[in-house]
C-alpha cells in the first residue's frame, strides 16, 4: 500500500501535472461562473509556467542535494566484499523484454560503475536489488536486465547475487540486509544515483543498525556550476519534478521513521 501511495504523491508534485490540475480548476471554475476565483487560478498558472522554466534554482536544490554525501577518499575495493547496486538504471522493462537486450536506463552508471570495480577486483561480489519502481511494471525485472547486462560484460554469475522483490528504497534496505545475511557478506559497498544519496544512505544506515557501510554516489545531475541566467522549460521541468521527487521522498521517509 505504501508503494501505491508515494506513486500517486509523485503525479501530484510533478510541475506539469500540477500545471494541468490548476488549468483544468481554472476552466471549471470559470464555467461555474465562479469568474473571480477562476482569475486567481489563471495566474497562478501563469506564475507556475514562468517559474518552471527558471532552472538555477532547481538546479541549486539538486546540487545541495548532490553533495550531501561525497565520494570517499582513497577508495580501497580490497575492504568490500560486495558492491550493493540500487535498482533504477535499467529503465522500462518492456523495452529489453520486446527488443531482446539488456537496455540501460539514464541512471545507467550505477551499473556501469559496479562492472568496473567488479573487474578490478575479482573477488567482489555484486548485490543487485531492486524489482520495479514502476506502479504498473510490464517486461523484465531491473534484476533480470542487470543480470543480462552483467552477464554480457563478462562478470560470471558466480559473482552476482540479486534480491528481486523491492521496490523503493526501503525495501533496498530491508531485503538486501537478509541477502547479506544468507550469503555471508558484510562489508558493502553501495552505489546509486548521487540524487539519491542522502535518502539512501540514512534509510540504510538505520535498517542495517549502524553496521559500516561505504557509500559511492554516481550519476550526477548538476556540475556543482549554476548559471543564474539560464532559462529552458525543457530543462526546468525535468530539474524541478527530480528535486520535487527527492524532496518530498525524504520528507516522507523522515516521517514514517525509515530513515
């Protein structure tokens, strides 16, 4: 039930969505001859439309967001014993299902950076986690396309092990915990998107009760750069619905303590 609910708060913070909601208001209202309230819902169309396409500030919430946790400093693999990998860089799972190929999302460098510490140290094992995000999954798992894709770049599948169930980050946290467990493994190294970080890490902090985990952020949206004067409606909107998202999740996850 959680995972059907923070799906539907996601359609109602993206800016488009919200954007369409107010214009569908305004045209009801005036229909209603409610003229006065209709106004006031037009401009705050009008408002939402200028501001989406501002992108520094997103940009800003994303950056702030993106350095919450670093990179560590003289990363050393021989200290692992697996590279924990968060599900959400396969993309649709109808695509590689249908076109018959490990197709990578644009979160694709979690993947892409657990392959190459794999292969830099071979006796690494690679924890993949993660079924769907999607509310209505069709295709492949993420776990069946990370182990495809895997599998193609060479890694032998003694060397991945998946947990195939959970779909949002506390689920990661939960079912990967009992994985490590039945495999013996103890000395993480977890990857995903730098976005996604601060939520990840704390959510796993607290479920693994304070056991060590070292945390390796990829994916970065934001060059740590803001040009104050930018303005694309294109960009603004991704920016503003990815800050939105990451917000609202941390919120969400603060509240219901799982983080």
């Amino acid at each position: 039930m959680y995972f059907y609910l923070s799906k539907t708060l996601d359609f109602f913070i993206s800016p488009l969505n919200i954007i369409g909601l107010l214009s569908i208001f305004t045209f009801i209202f005036w229909m209603l001859k409610r003229h006065k309230f209709a106004r006031v819902l037009a401009q705050c169309v009008v408002v939402f439309w200028i501001g989406v396409g501002y992108t520094p500030l997103p940009t800003l919430l994303l950056t702030k967001l993106e350095n919450v946790v670093p990179r560590p400093v003289n990363l050393k693999l021989e200290e692992h014993d697996c590279i924990l990998v968060l599900g959400g860089g396969v993309g649709s799972g109808l695509i590689p299902l249908l076109r018959d190929e490990a197709s990578l999302g644009s979160a694709a460098e979690r993947l892409t950076k657990a392959l190459e510490f794999a292969k830099n140290s071979r006796n690494l094992k690679i924890l993949f986690s993660g079924f769907s995000g999607e509310m209505f999954h069709h295709g492949l798992s993420e776990s069946s396309v990370a182990e495809r894709f895997f599998l193609e770049q060479g890694i032998p599948k003694s060397s991945l092990i998946f947990e195939s169930y959970s779909r949002n980050t506390y689920e990661n946290a939960i079912l990967t915990k009992k994985v490590m467990e039945k495999y013996g493994l103890s000395r993480p190294l977890l990857v995903t998107s730098a976005l996604h970080m601060p939520r990840a890490s704390k959510t796993f902090l607290r479920a693994f009760e304070g056991r060590p985990i070292i945390f390796y952020p990829v994916d970065y949206r934001t060059s740590g750069q803001i040009n104050w004067l930018q303005y694309s409606w294109t960009v603004g909107i991704g920016q503003w619905e990815a800050a939105l998202r990451e917000i609202t999740g941390i919120f969400v996850y603060s509240i219901t303590k799982k983080l």
